[in-house]
C-alpha cells in the first residue's frame, strides 16, 4: 500500500488498553478541528470533530480533547483493537475551505 | 455512493512524461480538493475548487503542475513534465461547499523513475 510515514512518532499500543494521541495545532484563531485516521494503502477517513467552543466531544470509543489555552488537541481511543492500526492526523480548519493537516502519529496495536 | 474515485491506482513513468490523474467526486459534492504526501511533508494541499471553479492554487508545487474540473464529476491533476520528486501519493477530496468534513480517495501513487 501506499507509505505514509517511516518516520512519524509512533505509539505502540496492547490490545485493550486506552491509547492517547497528541496534536499541536498553530493558529489560536482556529475554530473547527478533525481527526482522521489513515490505513495502509487507503485514504484518510474522518474519526470525530471538534468545534472550539467545545473541549471535549465523545463518539464510539473515541474522545477528542481540545484545550485553546495551549492549542492542544488529542484523540483517546478506549480499548484499542488491532483495527485502530494506523496513522492518525488532526487537521484545523483554515479560511472557508482548507484543513492544514498535521504530520500524523503512528499507532501499532500489539495482540 | 461508491466514494471518491480516483485513477489510476498506481502510475510508474519516466522522468519528463506527462503524468494525467483522474478523480470523480462523490454525487451531489460540490467542492473538490487534490492533495500530495511524502514522507518529508505530509499532507499537503495543492489546489481546490468549489462549484468547479479553482478558488485556491497556491499550493500547486510549479507551473508543471495543472488542475482542471470540467464538470462536477470529474476533475484532473497533471504534471508535464514529470520529475522524479514529483513521485508522491496523490489524494482526491470532495465534500460539501460549507461543510468541514473531507471524503477522501484511495489516492494514486505516482512513480517518477
């Protein structure tokens, strides 16, 4: 499939244990933030999203946290399975139409 | 709905070859986004349009670059003349015009030897 990163931050994970992953975002401005998740050899497909008069939003086993003070952003994924294998990006909203996407975290989820 | 779709899935040329990448938006989706990634820069955004109009190219890399939307299903990305750091994953996006949410393509891997 297509190679997305070798390089990225990685965070390796047992089966069933809760994962966090961490995202700095730039613009203080930024009103919208999402989170994608990245297979090998597919697109990025979308998790969950925030807007920022929000600091917490809950969807199935996953929780996004938003924190303006310090532009902070992170994904929890509770009882992570070898499916939640992947590159994860958080992307902020950019003018009308634009998403600026991070670098992505790589999550292994070990059996 | 089959989802964005782009072709080819896998492109392999030589360098200084016209490279033409295909996308078809998802139906009733009116704006349409191409993206690269590589390993040293990620995600990046090249060019957009809404109602098929480009309203965005600035991150088109060079002139050898060209996108065009003829109509609101279908929309292509060129490069002419290919180079080899051109060689990169190319990803299609669609979504509603005032929506945040992107729907991405499987992406073509592009080869430039």
């Amino acid at each position: 499939g297509e190679s997305v990163g070798l390089h990225l931050p990685t965070l390796s994970v047992q089966e069933g244990d809760n994962s966090i992953i961490n995202c700095a975002y730039s613009n203080s401005a930024s009103d919208y933030f999402i989170w994608y998740k990245q297979e090998s050899g597919k697109g990025p497909q979308f998790i969950i999203d925030i807007r920022s008069n929000m600091d917490k939003r809950q969807g199935q086993r996953v929780t996004v946290l938003l924190n303006k003070t310090v532009k902070h952003l992170s994904l929890q994924i509770a009882a992570t399975q070898p499916g939640d294998s992947a590159v994860y990006f958080c992307a902020e909203k950019e003018g009308n139409n634009r998403l600026a996407f991070g670098k992505g975290n790589q999550v292994v989820v070990i059996p | 709905d089959a989802g964005v779709i782009q072709s080819p899935r896998h492109e392999v040329t030589e360098m200084g070859q016209e490279v033409t990448l295909r996308c078809k938006p998802i139906s009733g989706h009116n704006s349409l986004f191409w993206y690269r990634q590589t390993m040293m820069r990620g995600l990046e955004l090249l060019i957009y349009f809404n109602n098929n109009v480009p309203i965005d190219d600035s991150g088109m890399p060079e002139d050898r670059f060209s996108a065009k939307m003829p109509n609101a299903s279908f929309s292509t990305l060129k490069i002419q003349p290919s180079e080899p750091r051109d060689s990169a994953v190319y990803f299609c996006a669609s979504s509603l015009v005032g929506y945040n949410e992107q729907f991405f393509g499987p992406g073509t891997r592009l080869t430039v030897l």
